[in-house]
C-alpha cells in the first residue's frame, strides 16, 4: 500500500540544487541566518516529511530538528533529530525557549487546531526568535486545494496574519510567494509572472517534455502565503 509521502510527494529533492533546497537557502538568507552567523542556531522545521527542509537548513549551517507524526516520516534521515508529534493536540516535545527558529511549508493546510500548532511553536522559540510559516494561498489554489484530499484548513493572507497575532507572535507580515528561484533574485520579473499567470489553466497540465514550461505557468497562477513573526522579549 502506498504511503501518503509516496503518493504526494514522490521526489526525495535532496540535491544541492533542488526546489527544497534553494528554498532553505532563500528563507535563511532572507529571514534566518546563513555562514557564520548561523553558528550554533538551532531550528524546527515542523512536518518535516522526507527530510527535503532538514538538508537544506543543515547546509545553510543551521542545526535542524523535525517533527512528524508519520513513520515513513521519523525514519527519513537517520542523522537529524527526528521526533514524533501529533501537532493537532500534543505540546512539542521540546522545553521552552529551545529555538532560535521554527519553519513549516506546506504544514497548515493539513492542521484542524492551528492554534496548538501556533501557541507550541511560540512556546519553543527564544523570545526575539523567528517563525515562518508557508502555506497556500486560497484566492489563487481554491481550485485545486481539495485535490489533496488531507487538506482541512485554507488561509487567506488576514487570516494567516490574524492567527499568529491572536496566538501571541509580534511583528507579524503575510505576503504571496511565488515558487520560482529566479523571481527571489531578480523581482523585477514578477511582472512577467502575472503575464504568465493569464494563460488558461489548461496549459499548466500538459505532456511532461514540456514540464518546465508548465511548472512556470503553474507556479506563475498558484501563489503561497509566506508569514514571518517574532516570539515577544520578555
């Protein structure tokens, strides 16, 4: 019987240059800490599924930890602290204050009590640490969100930014993220994005010896919701 990470996510994408890990590259860069500054910073990644987050973090010189509630997803990577959680319900089992920062992409959609996943990343986090959370956009993936047939909550860019206000984050920002590497170094081409994104959705699905063309148009139409928050000084 197929497992749910082989039927969604058949890709391992622990390559340098892989999706996972030019993500992990951009959000340490962009909102955690890379090369000597990340030293010593320990980081969460939260519904680390195979492990993609937990390379890419490790090769910025962050220290990663995971959480998961799945098997297939605790036996991923033998080398990373790996723990199993029920983040609908249970308190993470890490003591206060024990991040400088946690993540999740992709995390969620899947999550009915967002506010346990929220108020335990805050608990874990040092006061003045970082959260960044990824989640689709509802106004641009309403179509095809329930196509995961996992998917129990959507957000909109409020809402996001409302629940982590609610559950005690300060400096709270939700803006769209595109899923394309060349955008986050030249955003001038987000003009080309929305030029792109007026293409019929039909084009999105087509053969795969034109995969790359329809992973722009596809990423071009479908945005994320990128949240960034700090844990309060106390």
């Amino acid at each position: 019987m197929a497992s749910y990470l082989e039927t969604v996510y058949f890709r391992n994408e622990y390559g340098q240059n892989d999706y996972p890990q030019l993500l992990c590259g951009h959000i340490a860069k962009t909102y955690f800490w890379t090369g000597e500054s990340a030293a010593g910073k320990k980081i969460l990644d939260i519904g680390s599924g195979k492990g993609n987050h937990l390379m890419g973090f490790n090769r910025c010189g962050l220290t990663p930890c995971g959480l998961d509630k799945r098997k297939e997803c605790l036996d991923v990577l033998k080398d990373f602290d790996i723990r199993e959680c029920d983040i609908e319900k249970d308190p993470f089992p890490y003591p206060d204050g024990y991040f400088d920062g946690v993540f999740s992409k992709s995390v969620l959609e899947h999550v009915t009590n967002t506010d346990n996943f929220f108020r335990q990343s805050l608990r874990v986090l040092r006061p003045g640490g970082v959260a960044v959370f990824m989640t689709p956009d509802w106004r641009s993936q309403h179509e095809f969100f329930w196509d995961d047939y996992t998917h129990v909550k959507a957000f909109t860019r409020k809402s996001l930014q409302n629940a982590m206000l609610i559950n005690g984050f300060e400096d709270v920002r939700c803006d769209y993220f595109l899923q394309l590497p060349f955008v986050w170094k030249y955003p001038q081409l987000n003009l080309l994005t929305r030029l792109i994104a007026l293409l019929p959705d039909s084009l999105k699905w087509r053969d795969r010896e034109e995969s790359d063309f329809r992973r722009l148009i596809r990423f071009s139409k479908e945005k994320m919701l990128l949240a960034v928050g700090r844990k309060p000084h106390e």
